[in-house]
C-alpha cells in the first residue's frame, strides 16, 4: 500500500533538477513548441506555479512511499482550485520510479490522490497527458479518467 507523504525540501530539490528538463522534452516530442524556446517555456510555467517552491500557495507536492518503509517510489504533485464555489483538483506531476514501474503503484498513487483530493472538498480531478504518452493514457482510462477536449495538430513543413 503506499502513502502521500507530504514532500521535505530534500525530495523537492532532486525533483526539481530535472522536473523543467523533462516538462520541456515532453512539449518537444509533442511537436508544440520551438526546441530553441521550450526550456524557456517549461521554466516559466514551473516558476508561475511553483514561485515559492514547496511552500507555493495552493499547490500539493508528495512523495509515493510504500508504507511502513522509507521506501520512495515516486512523487504526485496537485493543486485545489476553486471556481463558481466548487474546489476541484488537477494533477500537474506524478511520476513512478522506473525501477518500480509495472507494479500498480501508478493506479494506487492515483487512487490516494483522488482520496486526499476528495477530502480536501475537491468533486473532481483532472490532467492532462501528452498524446504520445500511450503507457500514462491507459492508466487514466483504467482509472476512470475520461477525455474532455483533445487538441490536435498537422505539420505542414
């Protein structure tokens, strides 16, 4: 079973070190932005959202412990938002260690987040997923998560 444990400025620090780096390839491999321009991008997007790092108003950052141990197999990271008096959550970040991969961690990291989420007054949760991210697409469907718009591009050059 694993455990939401609220993130320590340690875990946030290794998170952080490749956190704009991987936001960034993912929008590259996307084909949704400039290569030359998507690290600007990632790094404006995390600074908005995240400009007192953990301690950023609204926003949830934990790591994915199994519990009794100290054993991390990865992080979630969520915020509450409030429109027309109703607070629903949006993932912006869950991450399995690949090692830990293929064990239902990312299914049961879900299912604790939409619990946390749910007590927290939240009556739905969201995401988003890059097209490309087959393995991530199934486990949301699996899990209940259902598309609400889909954008769509064609290279024309």
């Amino acid at each position: 079973m694993l455990e939401l444990v609220p993130m320590v400025e340690a875990d946030f620090r290794c998170y952080m070190k490749t956190a704009v780096d991987d936001y960034a390839q993912a929008h590259i491999r996307a084909g949704d932005c400039d290569p030359a321009e998507a690290h600007k991008l990632a790094q404006a997007d995390y600074d908005q959202l995240l400009p007192d790092g953990l301690a950023s108003a609204g926003q949830h950052l934990f790591s994915l412990r199994i519990a009794g141990t100290d054993e991390s197999v990865g992080m979630v990271w969520f915020a509450i938002r409030e429109r027309n008096a109703r607070k629903t959550a949006f993932i912006y970040d869950i991450q399995i260690v690949a090692a830990q991969r293929g064990r239902g961690h990312g299914a049961e990291a879900l299912l604790r987040t939409e619990e946390l989420a749910a007590s927290m007054g939240a009556w739905r949760i969201g995401l988003n997923v890059m097209g490309w991210n087959h393995v991530a697409r199934r486990l949301y469907e699996k899990a209940g998560f259902t598309i609400t718009g889909m954008g769509m591009v064609k290279a024309l050059t």
